[in-house]
C-alpha cells in the first residue's frame, strides 16, 4: 500500500514513532493537502479575531456604537471569504498576465490618496480612500499585493539576465521604489520599508546580485537617516523611544507600557474572554495593531503559542505549497505571498511586546481592518490556487526544472538553490 505523500510508507513506518502514525492516520483518512491546511489555519486565525474584536467592542459601554466595529469587522470577513473563494477558483497565470494594470492602479489608488479631498486625513496620515461613513480602503494594503505579483512576472520574465545590473537589479528596484515612494509620502514608513523587504527578499532568491542589495543599503543610509532623524520629528520620536526602552522598559512609549502590562497580567492561561483591562481605553489601538496583546491578556501565554503555531504552519505550509509549484511564476508568487504573511506576523508581535519601534504592521487575519483583512483573503485564495494548479496539472512550458538546468544557473542563480534546498527539507519533513 502506497503512503501519503507528506507521510513514510508502510514499511517505513515501522521504524517511526507514533507521531507518524498519527501523520498517516490524518491525512489518509481526511485526505488533507497543504491548501487544506492553510485554509484550515486561516479558519482558526479568523476565529480568534473575532472573539478577540467582539469583546473589544462590547467594552465600550455607554458607547451608542457598541457592537458597530463587531458588526462591520464580520461584514469583512464575509466579503473576504467570498473573495478568497473567487481567487482560489481563478486561474493565476491571469494575473500574470495582468500585471502591469493591476501595478498601475494601485499607483493610482496611491496617488488619490494623497489628493486633498479625496484621501481622508485620519490622525495625520493620509492613508484611506473613504467611499461613505463606514467604508474605506488603504490602498497601501493593495500594494503589497500588486508588488509581489508584478516581481513574481518580472522574474519569471526576465530570469535570464537576474545576473546582470539593469535587469536584475535597477529596473525592477525602480519600479518598486515609485510604490515605495507613493507609501512613504502618505505617511506610512513601516509598510514602504515592509513592501521593499519582500520585493527585496524575492529578488534576491530568483537571482539578483546580492552585493547590488548591499551597496544601495549603503548608498540610501544618509537618505534614510534624513527622512528618520530630521524630516519628521514622530519617526525620530518612534525610534528613541524604543532605544530608551532597551535600556529602561520604563521609558517606553505609552502604547508599548500598557501593551507589556496586558501581556504579563494574562500569565499562563489568561484573564479570561471578555476580562481583559488594557482594552478599556488604556491601549489604543487594541483591536487593530495592538489585537496580539488582547489575546495575551485573556488567554494566556497558551493562547499566544497558539497564535505563534498558526502562523508557523501556514509558513510551513505556504513553502510546501511553493516547492510543489511546477512554473516559475507561481513558484516566486507563492514565495512572496508566503514571506509576506510571516513577516507581517514577525513584525507586528515584535512591536507589541516591545522588541520593535512603533509601525502601522497589523497582525493578518486577526487585527480588525477590511482592507488589511480583504487582500490578505484574496491572496490566501491566489495561494490556493496556485497548491491546485500544481496538483492537477502537467509541467508547463516554463518549467523550474529547465530553468535551473540553464548554463547560467550556476553563476547567477545561487539563492534560488538555496532557497530550494530549504523549500525540499520544509516540504519533507513530517511529524
């Protein structure tokens, strides 16, 4: 009897711990693939927000509004799972072919933003294109998709000549940087340093030079200084803060303080659902940026491991997925897709406990947010689709098979083996 694919076979069970056939037992009789999984994994992630929003909204007593954000947050939750369902079942090479478009309108969508009258100015940011009252989108959280799809067909592309200066490097970090840019100017600093580092990180594995990377870093620092230190007093505030509260966690910023207090009163099992005291107006932000450190509070150090879990197998799995890609296109935008949501989740819990500056980063799927939470549905269902394609389907013309057997592989294509070293174990291992 042959085994699964993600478990040993018969024979080889028999040298195996329990844990393995456990393994076997799960996946032969549920039949579950990585997609399952990861759909699954999104499940449960959407669960925790919308206890953790739900009692966040009913703190507000003697608030007429009280159930509004609950009810508008599960509002976006159904439109995202419509349209994670409408991506999953639309061929993703479509967007490849679309690239350029979707690129350029996020562009646009940029621009208005920052046109008086149009994007609405929300505490001194102008990050929102409010369509009424109660509907907005940031368009900054549609950019990070249009940017790792546009890398993704740039790559795919182009994949020859990732070697070289212009190809490899200047053209795509161009187009990258007027995005980056447009982010910047809102001003959101944290998702224009979050877009580059995914762009960077997917140029960098299909092939692009990286000493180029290194000597921009170097060439950009007096740039970046002046934009931190001396542009914008906030940033510089930002950064301070957090320097002092290496130092004295008492200096800390006023958010990170009520942040640290709700993370060490919920101790091991947390204060329960609904008890938490920093959401009482203590902690701004507490259903957003700051959701991580409500569910610190009322479940515990258990409910954190669990968060932690979840996102570590959705990483896992979104690898497995990008190792089972058959073209290279899917391969870099299953990467991207994959490395956007693990970073996003890295960068947001390391600023909520305080071993980060302050950035606007929320926590996928758990942070209330439509646009935040809509695109990352949406690029779940590209996610998706792109595991079922390679299921179902025959080698296609580009293959990464005939890629890395290009003469060319062994000179410029170093971190794409690396990366497929790393994505072979991941998509190996099994418990």
């Amino acid at each position: 009897m042959a085994g699964n694919k993600d478990c040993p076979t018969v024979l080889d069970r028999r040298g195996h711990s329990g844990s393995v056939w456990l393994c076997f037992i799960v996946n032969e009789r549920f039949h579950l693939k990585s997609w399952h999984i990861v759909i699954y994994v999104v499940v449960a992630l959407l669960g925790f927000s919308l206890v953790t929003v739900y009692s966040v909204d009913i703190s507000a007593f003697n608030s007429s509004n009280s159930g509004y954000r609950f009810t508008k947050h599960l509002l976006w939750i159904l439109t995202g799972g419509v349209m994670l369902a409408a991506m999953a079942n639309v061929d993703y090479h479509y967007l490849k072919k679309c690239n350029i478009p979707i690129l350029v309108a996020a562009a646009v969508l940029l621009v208005l933003v920052l046109v008086p009258g149009i994007g609405a100015k929300i505490n001194g940011a102008r990050r929102w294109l409010r369509f009424s009252q109660s509907v907005s989108i940031q368009p900054s959280e549609f950019a990070k998709l249009a940017v790792i799809i546009f890398v993704a067909a740039y790559i795919e592309k182009y994949h020859s000549r990732m070697s070289t200066v212009s190809y490899g490097f200047a053209i795509p970090l161009g187009v990258v940087m007027l995005v980056v840019g447009l982010v910047a100017k809102e001003p959101d600093f944290g998702t224009a340093a979050f877009i580059m580092m995914v762009s960077l990180t997917m140029l960098i594995v299909g092939g692009a030079r990286f000493r180029y990377v290194l000597l921009v870093a170097l060439a950009a620092t007096p740039v970046i200084y002046k934009v931190l230190f001396k542009a914008n007093s906030y940033k510089f505030a930002r950064v301070m803060d957090f320097v002092n509260s290496l130092k004295d966690p008492t200096q800390a910023h006023y958010q990170i303080k009520q942040s640290l207090i709700a993370i060490g009163s919920g101790g091991m099992t947390g204060l329960g659902l609904g008890s938490s005291k920093q959401k009482l107006y203590f902690l701004p932000e507490s259903s957003s940026d700051f959701v991580f450190t409500i569910i610190s509070e009322e479940f515990g150090f258990i409910g954190v491991v669990v968060i932690i879990s979840l996102f570590l197998l959705l990483v896992w799995q979104g690898l497995k997925i990008v190792h089972r890609t058959k073209d290279v296109f899917g391969f870099f935008l299953g990467l991207g897709i994959t490395f956007m949501f693990g970073l996003q989740a890295i960068v947001n819990i390391a600023v909520v406990s305080g071993n980060a500056p302050a950035k606007g980063i929320p926590l996928p799927f758990v942070s209330s947010g439509g646009s935040s939470l809509l695109f990352s549905m949406m690029a779940i269902g590209i996610l998706v689709n792109i595991a079922r394609k390679a299921e179902a389907s025959a080698p296609l013309v580009e293959s990464r098979e005939e890629w890395d057997s290009t003469e060319d592989a062994a000179v410029g294509r170093l971190p794409l083996r690396i990366w497929h070293s790393i994505t072979t174990r991941v998509a190996g291992f099994s418990w």
